[in-house]
C-alpha cells in the first residue's frame, strides 16, 4: 500500500488543503495502473464546510479530487 509520507500543504483547484500523513495513494488513471502518477485516494480527511448556517460536505473540493485527482510528487509517498 502506499501513503503520503508527510503533511501536505498545498493549494488544488481553488482550494488550501492540508493533507494528513498516511493518506492512502493509488496509480490508477483513467487509462489504467501507471507508477509515474500518485493520486489520493482517501477523500475522508477533507473536512466540512459551513454553509446557510449548517456544516456540509464540500462537495466541490470532494468533486475536485475525485475527477481531477489530487497529484502528489513522488518524493511524498512510501509505501508500507
């Protein structure tokens, strides 16, 4: 398995994220399994936001990452 190997602070589509060490990394791309790309593959670390008064998903960072995919540099994952 593999993971991001440190805290990544970083801005994705508009939006200043923090991802948590041990987030889960997958290869897989739309064309298939390719080791040169690592993506996040575990979107439960994004928090909530609050909206009309209430906390909800952000739905748009949760639609970013799984469409667009959160890249991470290889120098930022291990594998376990």
């Amino acid at each position: 398995m593999k993971q991001t190997n440190q805290v990544i602070e970083m801005s994705f589509m508009g939006h200043d994220i923090v991802i948590p060490k041990g987030t889960k990394i997958t290869n897989q791309t739309a064309s298939g399994i390719d080791e040169n790309y690592n993506f996040i593959s575990d979107l439960s670390w994004i928090p909530t936001i609050e909206f009309g008064g209430k906390q909800v998903q952000n739905f748009s960072l949760i639609h970013d990452a799984t469409y667009r995919g959160i890249s991470i540099p290889k120098e930022k994952v291990e594998t376990v």
